[in-house]
C-alpha cells in the first residue's frame, strides 16, 4: 500500500459529483480550500477528468477528446474545460500538495469521443447482448475515427488516430444508425480479452473504443502519461472502467510509469461490480498489487442496510466485502458520481445511515476511505429520472462529517477490538498508540432501539472519563480498573466515544 505523504491515517476526498455546477470553477475552489481540508484530515485528493472532453465545457470528462489538451487549445468550442484552465489545474495541484495533499488524476483509457475526420472502415455488427456474437458479415461504413486535433496543431504530439487505434464503434454516419460495430483491422475482427466476461465479451462499453493491441497507442499512450505528470506533478491515478480495459496493457503501462519516474504512484481502480466477490479478488490477483480498486460490495451493503433498517443484520455489514477479505489493497466510499441520485447507477445510501457508513469506513483500521463531495459542501441540481421527469435534488451537508474525518486522523490508532455482535447494535474499540496523544475511541451504533454494550478499551486506560464527539449523548462514561466501559447509543443512531481533555 503506496501512502500519501504521510504516516497519519490515509483519507481520500471525491473532490467532485457529477453536477458540480457551483459559479467557482473547481481547481479555483480546491486550491482555496487546500488550508481547510488539510486540517480536516484529507490527506489525498481525486480530481475529476482534467482532460478535454466531446462536450467541451459542459462535459464531467468521462467522454475523453484530446488527453493532451487540459484547458490550453480551443477545441471543441472551448478553451477551459467545465472545471478551468491548465494553468488553474497546475496551481491547484502544486498548492494542495504543498500542503500535504496528494492528487490523484483520473484518467480514462476505455474510449476516445469526438473524432476530426471520417473514415470508411470495415466492421460487423455484432449481438448487444454476446458481443462475442456476429449478426453480420464485414461490410463498410462512415465513422468519425480519425482525431488529428487541429487546435493543438500537433503540440506535445503529433500522433494521429485512426481506424487502427479503436476496436469497435457505435455509430455509423452514412447510414445514420448506432450499433454495436466490430472494428476488423489487422489486430483481429474479435474483441480484445478483457477481464469481464458480461454480455459475452464487455471490452466495448461506449464511444470509439480504445484498441491496446496497436502498439502505437500503447507508445502514445505511455509518452503521455510521462508528460502529463511531468507537466502537473500528479502523485496517485485513479483507473476508470478497468473491466473494459485490457489488463495486460495496464500493467504494462503502470510500469513503465513507475520505472520512469523511479517512484510508485499511489493507484486505485474503479472495477464496478455489486455481485461477485470472486472478481475483484481475482482483479486483485491477476494486477499482482500494482492497484487498489474501490469496494462496490461494501457500498452495496450499505445501501441495503439504510433500505432495510431494523431489519438488516448489522453483524454482517461487512459480509462479502472486498476490505473483508483484502483490507490493504481497498479503497472504501459510501457512495460516488455514478451512485448519486439521478445517476445510472442509483444507489444512494439514505441520509439517516450516512454518519453510521461514514464511521465504518473511517474509524477502523481496514481499507483507505475515500469521501465524497456533496457529503462535506453539499449540493444542488436538476436532471430527469428514469421517467424522464424533471427532479430537482438537495444534498445536504452531512454534519457529524468533517468531525469524523478529524478524528481519524488524530484519534483512530491502535489495538482494534471488534464487538460485532448484535443484529442491531454492533461497535468496536481503538486502543491508541503512544505517539498519538489521547488516542483510541470507541465506536457504537445502532440500526433499531437505543443502544449499550460493554467493551474493553484497555486496562492502561483505566480510570478515564469518555464523552461523545459528535454530541448525540451527554453523558460520561468511565473506564473501569479492567479497562472496560459501557457505551451508548441512540436509535438509528451512533455515538463516537473519546477521552475526555485534561
């Protein structure tokens, strides 16, 4: 486990939702707020697609036009992308981690949007549901696969794209259809191996999809990302829709990343899967450690468990995890952009479990918990459901938030013991370390009736008084001569348990 800067608890801030639509362009909000997160505890900051994107100034970056082109050439009726310019971006990473706070660069390898030029290629079309399935013969179409980039006019690079560089396309522009369309190019009429084995063969998702087979855009692929940390100074990568991608070509360009630069890069993938556990342990497997990838399963269970409340089993809050079975190379959230109301993947977890997953992935010692945006500054926005009725959404500020990133990073060291126990009520004790005055905590929650339990936070403790600090309970509690206490919680409710000062 690559860490951020420091030996303090690691914590990762999602610095983004997918509507961020405050006036403030946001690398001008993060360099503003650098001060502030690092004394919350944010040690590590994931910013957004920086790159510019097909719908230029409105895009959230995840339909990727021109790697090279960060806010600097008016392409796509743009100069700055939604969230600024490139010299805003520099300063923002140059201010944050000055201050102790990596970023992390999210980078999208799947698919290229937005092509120059058309080109008549050959393809066949294939089954959407077994995209291992020909339903045509070869035969030749229009497509928008070539990406010379006139408004950098061969700046940083001058490679072009092609046909060569993609293995499948969605649209066929004299014929006016979409589709799925098998590249055939001299790399193969067929898909490229892929990790997931979904609709036969899911190494197309969206858009001209990448082709990792053609060694030049391996090449290109690997000058950019040297000039893109030489440019910026990035600490850390986060991979997008690794599933999609071939893994032979990730570790290939990893690295060289990190044989060039002569420094590992702190690197998580996002692999989004609600099911099997199997798969991102055998992702884990099969990278050999080379990345984190982000626990899907856990935020499912979460999601369950604000849905289903009393009724949920609260001693099986971790049951079929990724950070259950492989803590040390997980990276726990409560929810991101893609589970955000209104969003593809919907799944957001209810306001009132909030504070209670925000405890289970940032008191423990298990995983890197990585926060998001709307949870620590809120937000507003608007889009149409699957009905396609106009919603309005609010985000409220999660308050006990801020509070317990901090107390991780200052209190949330030591000896853990777990007390998951009751269907209910389930808590566990942090004992300190010496090196961190007044460390150690108790944590207890509850899904049902108010709660207690009795749990041992160490004899060398005993005799102090403990109060709660996120202020639901006011009363004291004291650790007795064997080093036990008895703690409390409210209903549906949790209570963060500390040394009292002085």
């Amino acid at each position: 486990m690559l860490l951020l800067f420091n030996m303090d608890n690691q914590t990762l801030l999602q610095y983004f939702h997918w509507y961020y639509n405050e006036e403030e362009k946001l690398w001008n909000k993060a360099r503003k707020d650098a001060v502030a997160l690092a004394e919350t505890g944010i040690t590590g900051l994931w910013f957004p697609p920086a790159y510019k994107a097909n719908s230029g100034n409105t895009s959230v970056g995840y339909d990727p036009y021109d790697l090279y082109d960060l806010g600097e050439f008016d392409q796509k009726n743009t100069v700055a992308t939604r969230y600024g310019t490139k010299q805003e971006y520099q300063e923002a990473i140059k201010v944050l981690q000055g201050k102790g706070i990596a970023v992390i660069a999210d980078l999208v390898f799947n698919h290229k949007a937005g092509g120059d030029e058309l080109e008549k290629i050959m393809v066949r079309e294939v089954n959407p549901e077994n995209r291992d399935e020909f339903t045509s013969e070869a035969y030749e179409i229009e497509a928008w696969t070539i990406f010379n980039f006139p408004g950098r006019a061969g700046q940083y690079s001058g490679f072009i794209w092609n046909k060569d560089c993609f293995s499948g396309i969605d649209w066929a522009e004299d014929r006016k259809e979409t589709g799925i369309y098998s590249i055939q190019n001299q790399y193969g009429e067929g898909w490229e191996e892929v990790p997931s084995t979904e609709l036969g063969n899911y190494d197309y998702l969206m858009y001209n999809d990448v082709e990792f087979r053609n060694p030049e855009v391996r090449a290109d692929l690997k000058q950019w990302g040297e000039w893109y940390v030489n440019t910026c100074g990035m600490r850390g990568f986060r991979l997008d829709a690794v599933k999609h991608i071939s893994t032979d070509f990730l570790i290939d360009w990893l690295d060289h990343m990190k044989n060039t630069f002569a420094e590992g890069f702190f690197v998580v993938a996002e692999n989004w899967n609600i099911e099997s556990l199997e798969e991102l342990q055998h992702y884990l497997e099969i990278t050999e450690g080379r990345m984190q990838l982000f626990d899907s399963l856990l935020h499912r269970n979460f999601h369950r468990a604000a849905v289903e409340k009393e009724n949920y089993d609260l001693t099986k809050i971790f049951e079929g995890s990724l950070v259950q079975s492989h803590p040390l190379l997980t990276v726990t959230f409560v929810d991101n952009h893609d589970s955000q109301p209104l969003q593809a993947l919907e799944s957001y977890v209810e306001f009132w479990f909030r504070p209670l997953a925000y405890a289970l992935i940032l008191l423990r010692e298990q995983g890197i918990p990585c926060v998001f945006y709307p949870d620590l500054y809120g937000a507003k926005y608007t889009d149409k459901d699957k009905a396609g009725v106009e919603v309005a959404i609010e985000l409220p500020i999660l308050s006990p938030l801020a509070g317990l990133i901090n107390i991780r990073k200052t209190l949330a060291y030591g000896l853990q013991r777990d007390y998951l126990d009751f269907h209910n009520c389930i808590g566990w004790t942090r004992a300190g370390i010496p090196d961190q005055p007044d460390s150690g905590l108790a944590v207890l929650m509850s899904n049902g009736t108010e709660g207690f339990k009795a749990m041992e936070m160490g004899s060398e403790h005993q005799g102090k008084l403990m109060i709660d600090a996120i202020g639901v309970r006011e009363e004291e509690v004291k650790v007795d001569e064997n080093g036990w206490a008895e703690f409390f919680c409210n209903a549906e409710s949790l209570s963060v348990w500390v040394f009292k000062p002085g």
